[in-house]
C-alpha cells in the first residue's frame, strides 16, 4: 500500500515539474519573439511589423527577390545581428548569475564576485589606453579584434587566478574565492581608475562607453565570434544542474550522493568564466541580468536547477534584447548605454524583490 500510494506522488512531482517548465518556456518565448518584432523594426528607420516578419521568412526560405529592398538591408545587416548578440550575452550572464547562485548557495551572487567582469574591463581599459603605445599600427589596423580579444583574456585571466588563490590540495574553498574576488574586483577597479586618469579626451569616452555596455558595435564578424563560446555553454549547463541541486544540501552531502564536487564547481567556474568574459569582450560592462533574473525565477519556480537554468537563458535573453530596445529609443536618434538602462531598472526590482521576500518570511 505504501508502495502504490507514494509512486502516484511521485509521478506527479515530476510531472508537475515539467509542465511548470512547459507553460513557462512557451510564455518566455512568446514574449522573446514579440520583442524581437519590436527591435528589429524600432530605430532610425520605422519598419512595420509585418514587414519584419516578412523579411525575415524570406530570410528563411531563401527568397532573394523578396531581399533586394531597403528595409532588408537594414534588418539583416544591422538589426539581426544586433538582436542576436543581445539574445547570447543576455542568456550567457543570466545563466552564469545561476551557475554562481548555485555554486555559493546565495541568491545574492554575481558573476562579478569571480573576477571577470573587472578583469575583463581592466584588460579592455588597458588596451584602450595603451594599445596605441604597445601595439603601435597593429592596434590601428585592428582595434575591433584587440579590444574584445584583450577583455576576454582579461576575464580568463582573473578567473584563473582566483582559482590558483582559492584552491588548496586539489579542493576549492568558495569562501576564499568569494573574498578573493571582491579583493580582486577593487584592485581591478583601482587599476581601470588609473587608466581613466591617465588618458586623453577620446580614450576617457571610450573606456567610459566601454564601462557602461553597448550593443552598438554588433555585427555578424561580432556573432561569429561569440557563439562558439557561449553556445557550448548554453547548451552544457544544464548538465550541472544535479550536481547544483545536491549543492543546495551541503557539500559534504552532495559528495555522499556521489557528486564530484571539486569538478563541478571547475566546471561551473570555466563556464562562467568563458560566458562572462566573452560578454565582456563584446559588448562591455552590463550590470543586474545576472542577478535579477536567477532570483526572480526562483520565485516564480522554486530552486531546481533543471527548470531555472534552461528558463534563465530565455529570460535573460528577454531582458537585454528589451533594455537594448529601450536604449534604442527613449532618446532616439541618440542611444543610451545600455549598462545605465539594466542598473536603473535591476536596482530597483531587485529591491522591491527582497521587500516582498522579507513580507513572505515575515508571514
């Protein structure tokens, strides 16, 4: 009788479970697609939305003749690219803020706790900075390669060296890594602030542009380029999210359900390292997406790792593709970083986030 009475439970948390990641998949689509309508025809030029649709099918099927107009030309050599490097890098820093949440086993993580993002904009400050110096007619011939290529570098740097601080005889302790990278984030910080300082009129608005994020700079060399590195980790984390949920336990439990637990927290930190950092490199400093959304849909969908990752991706995706949307257009022709658009609208959600959670304990 025991036997029969808890398998139909059983079969219903699993069941539940799915079609909470059904119902909230297909919602988070639906909304990513009417987004993307709304970016590609927003900007300069007004394009209606079913002439978006329209390119965009005759995109799809191969139809050349339907391609020959103006309003294609803009779409896809400007506006699709731009929309698709947004939808990586916003999947790519929301699932990190994931990964790291999980790893630390606090809601309050960042991706900027491990040290990429102020190793990232250190390097890219650098290269800003003194590029022209070092690299002398190389840095002029190529200041769209070196730029992204330094920041991601930077970012990788800074990672590996917070895992050479943080680990000890073959195990890795995250609360020397999460003090270590706030160490290392100031001393970055310090070192970007040097840089500004020593800089001229046209390298202060660059690094100030920089610091900020942008989207502005997308091209299809730029998609190229940042999908084979943060693809892989889209599709790869989501085999972590066992290990992630045993973590929520302890990690002395974790090990005792068979979790190895020192490659996982590797492999997570790569991760982010590789997604964070080429976010970095291709479109500067964005704030909040990796906090905001891992918490949020939490809430929304409890702590399983195997429902918040995947959805993390499409949120995040949702995220900056509207914020770029809104830097697009709120002081259009002009364009907003769209770091100061994710802070001004993160920030306070986040705190009105932690009210409602303190109500809900509360109670």
């Amino acid at each position: 009788m025991t036997i029969t009475a808890e398998a139909p439970s059983i079969a219903g948390l699993f069941a539940s479970r799915r079609r909470r990641l059904t119902i909230g998949a297909a919602l988070l689509a639906v909304v990513l697609v009417l987004l993307a309508v709304a970016s590609l025809g927003s900007g300069a030029v007004k394009i209606a939305p079913a002439d978006v649709v329209r390119v965009v099918t005759a995109w799809a099927t191969g139809d050349r003749e339907a391609l020959a107009g103006r309003d294609a030309l803009i779409i896809l050599s400007i506006r699709v690219p731009r929309l698709l490097l947004g939808c990586l890098i916003g999947a790519a820093l929301a699932v990190s803020g994931a990964l790291m949440q999980g790893l630390f086993r606090n809601p309050l993580a960042d991706p900027g706790l491990v040290g990429v993002s102020s190793g990232a904009a250190l390097a890219a400050g650098f290269t800003i900075v003194l590029g022209d110096r070092i690299f002398g007619t190389v840095a002029a011939q190529l200041p769209f390669v070196l730029l992204p290529l330094g920041a991601f570098l930077g970012g990788l740097a800074s990672t590996l060296i917070l895992y050479a601080i943080a680990t000890r005889h073959g195990r890795t302790s995250v609360a020397i890594m999460l003090l270590a990278g706030v160490a290392l984030g100031a001393f970055a910080g310090a070192l970007t602030g040097l840089l500004a300082f020593v800089s001229d009129d046209r390298q202060l608005r660059d690094l100030t542009f920089w610091s900020l994020g942008s989207l502005s700079g997308a091209s299809w060399t730029k998609v190229a380029t940042v999908t084979p590195l943060i693809l892989p980790v889209l599709l790869a984390v989501p085999f972590l999210a066992r290990g992630l949920n045993a973590l929520l336990l302890g990690e002395a439990e974790a090990f005792h359900l068979g979790i190895p637990v020192q490659a996982l927290k590797r492999a997570a930190i790569m991760m982010v390292a590789v997604a964070v950092g080429a976010s970095v490199a291709s479109a500067g400093v964005i704030g909040f997406v990796g906090i905001v959304v891992p918490h949020l849909l939490r809430l929304l969908f409890g702590p399983d790792h195997r429902v918040l990752l995947p959805l993390a991706a499409l949120l995040g995706a949702i995220l900056l593709t509207g914020a770029d949307l809104l830097a697009r257009t709120l002081v259009a022709p002009a364009e907003l970083p769209i770091g100061i658009l994710t802070a001004a609208i993160g920030a306070p959600f986040f705190l009105w986030l932690l009210l409602r959670r303190d109500r809900t304990l509360d109670a």
